[in-house]
C-alpha cells in the first residue's frame, strides 16, 4: 500500500502523466508496483504477464519530479530553477499553482534569506494530491503560505506547493484563479489587525450603531479589502488615498475619503469623526505615518493603531500621550511559533493556536463573501509567469505599483 500512495500523490492529475487510477486499483489487486512504469501499455502488459508478482520493497519510492521555482540564490537575489517538486505530508494537500500574486515581503525577504528558499506567499490554483483530506483532486482552491521558510519548505513561486489541508479556501466558479490570488494573505491581514488586535466588531455581528475607523493606505492590498471589511461590520469608515482612488474606494464601502497628500487630512479626519476616532488601522506603518495617523486620534479619549510594520508607542511625538501603538504579523496564523529573532513585531512568539482558529473561520467565509459580492478582490495587473517575478519586484521597488496587485500565470 505505501507504494500505491506514493503513486497516487506524485501522478495522479500531473501534466504528461496518465490521469486514470484504473491501474492504481488493479496494481494493488495484483501487487505490482505502478511507479515501475511510466506508459499504460507497459503496464497493462505487466499485469497481463504477471498475476500475482512478489510486493515490492516497502521503501521503493516514484521518482521525485521537478518543477520550476522563482528561488534564492547566492548573491542575495534570486532566479528561476529546476528543484524537486515537494511532497505532502501528514495533514498536507499538494497544489497545483495555476496563479501566483506579489506581496512587498516577498522581495523583502529576498536578502535576507539563503539560497535554495522559495519565494511568494498568495497562490491559486487546484488540488493535485488531496493526501487523504476532505479536498477532492482537481478541486479549485487558494490561500497564502510563508514563503522563503523551510522545516517544511514553502513558496508560491513554483509549479507546486504543499500546505496545510486546512488553509485553503474553495474558488467559487464565479470567481477566476488570477482574482482568487490575490486574496489571501492582504484579506488575512485585515482580519487579524482589524478584529482580533483592534477587537472591531465582525461582520457576522456588526455594530448596532456606527462609529469611526480610520484605514490609513486605503488602496494598499490590505487597506482594499479593510475597507470592505470595516463596513461590513457596520462601522463608519474613512479611509486615506491620493485623490485619483477616492472614487474605488467609495465604491468598496468607505463613507469618507481624504486624500493623504494634503498636510492638514489628521485635521479632516477629526472633524469627520467629530473628534470620536480611537480605533485606527495603518496599512503603511512607516515612522511618519503612524505619527500623523496618531494625530488624527480623539484628543480626549486617544485610542488605539495597529500597524502592519513593527510600530511602537515610543516613536510618536511626545505631545501625543493617549494613542497606543501596536504591530501584527499575519503568519500566526498557521499556528506555530515564529523564529523572527530581535524582530520589533508584537503578538508573535509560541504557538498561536487563537490566530489559526480565528483564520480557519474566515477561510470558510470567504467563498460566500466573493460569490455574495460583499467582497471584492484587489485590482490586478499581470506581468508573464515566472520569469516575469523579478520585473515585478524591480516595478514595486520603485514605487510602479498603485492601487493594484501584481499576478503571474503559472500553469
């Protein structure tokens, strides 16, 4: 049986392999090894010849395929090879990748990881091992792993991937596999910073009565759909964009708009939430940034920032001593702990098992939102496949990239 499983988690649904398991069941009727053979004709000989041959060694493996991957290299850059395509283990499904989508940190992380590591986080793309999961293969999904991270190797940027069963969600037919990518690591951002750190009301039970949330990067990925989110759950919503997005995101939910190009916008937000702001979300986090984003905060009764970089209260200006500021980073999701080293993030650490049942909710969601419309996905523009990714961190690098998320066809 141990060579059957093997066979079915290697071939089965793979490009220029026979798709049939016909031969998989007969080969365990008659205990002949499928991975001997790579053409039907072959193998239906040898079953023809060969009733009941001795069972294979329990360790003999298929051939490990390869697949093309967008890796680390030396040099603190990276390049498009040929590796091994990976294998899923216990609790694991292999994906096909059909799409892939840009993150900043994934050309962030580039020099600072060794060569051999995988980069991208959000794919989309069909199930081509299930691996005894609740998937069926072939199944549409998508999702977002910790790309460049290894023990077990991760990474978007490939032909393949192997995740947890559990953190995928299921594309609907309305929804394409270029939207579905550039999903889920920005809308798991949101959530988290929004609902867990910042404690707003869910959408499942929103307010009874709206009250004031700033978005600060509106048209960020993780702003879009933090807007849509916030209103959602019944909350009144500002959000800070350059003037030529006010119209998007008014579409996508956001009651008021400032254009943050403007010195005197924490002065604009004050007087659109009457000086009642005290929960805000800063989707740029730079130093400056969460400054004026804390001084658009209620005078009297402050209130709290949750940042996407690692922000802190000792950074803003004296004079600003009722807000509070935190950072969040969304791979506590997966549940186990972070090795970030001195990273300045908060909320990391141990096991986070909270955060992974917080995610797996919404992960079941979010096929309901997108069908429903409630959800939107991010605007996208797409560059070519693989070989496309290193143009696409040079444009965002240089600041090219403007209220849309970069895709990359892959299959």
């Amino acid at each position: 049986m141990p060579y059957i499983n093997a066979f079915l988690s290697h071939h089965v649904g793979r490009p220029g392999q026979f798709r049939s398991i016909r031969y998989v069941v007969l080969s365990y009727k008659n205990n002949v090894n499928p991975c001997q053979f790579h053409q039907p004709h072959l193998y239906y000989s040898s079953l023809k010849a060969h009733k009941q041959p001795p069972p294979p060694p329990l360790q003999q493996k298929c051939k490990q395929a390869k697949m093309k991957a967008f890796v680390t290299v030396e040099g603190r850059t990276a390049a498009v090879q040929e590796i091994p395509s990976p294998t899923p283990s216990e609790g694991e499904i292999l994906v096909r990748v059909h799409y892939a989508a840009q993150n900043p940190t994934d050309w962030k992380a580039v020099p600072h990881r060794p060569a051999g590591r995988i980069i991208g986080c959000d794919f989309a793309g069909t199930v081509a091992d299930a691996n005894g999961s609740h998937w069926r293969e072939g199944q549409r999904v998508a999702g977002f792993v910790y790309g460049t991270m290894d023990g077990p190797l991760r990474g978007a940027y490939a032909e393949y991937l192997v995740t947890g069963s559990s953190f995928v969600w299921s594309v609907p037919d309305s929804v394409t596999f270029k939207d579905a990518s550039t999903i889920s690591l920005a809308f798991a951002t949101a959530v988290q910073a929004m609902f867990q750190r910042l404690g707003l009301p869910e959408p499942s039970k929103p307010a009874t009565s709206p009250f004031p949330v700033l978005i600060n990067g509106g048209t960020s990925s993780v702003g879009l759909y933090a807007v849509q989110l916030a209103k959602l759950a019944g909350l009144y919503v500002i959000a800070t964009a350059s003037k030529q997005n006010h119209d998007l995101l008014t579409a996508l939910g956001a009651d008021a708009v400032v254009d943050y190009k403007d010195p005197a916008w924490p002065q604009k937000v004050r007087e659109l939430s009457h000086d009642n702001l005290q929960h805000a979300f800063d989707c740029v986090a730079e130093k400056e940034t969460t400054a004026t984003v804390a001084r658009a905060m209620s005078p009297t009764n402050g209130g709290r920032v949750v940042c996407i970089l690692p922000r802190k209260t000792a950074e803003l200006p004296e004079d600003i001593s009722k807000v509070k500021v935190e950072s969040t980073i969304v791979y506590t999701v997966f549940g186990d702990p972070l090795e970030l080293g001195d990273s300045p993030f908060e909320n990391w650490g141990g096991p986070t098992p909270q955060d992974r049942k917080f995610w797996e909710k919404y992960l079941g969601m979010l096929p309901e939102y997108l069908e429903s419309g409630k959800i939107k996905p991010n605007p996208s523009r797409e560059l070519g496949g693989l070989e496309a990714v290193a143009e696409g961190f040079a444009l965002q690098q240089q600041g090219k990239v403007r209220a849309e998320k970069l895709v990359y066809k892959i299959a």
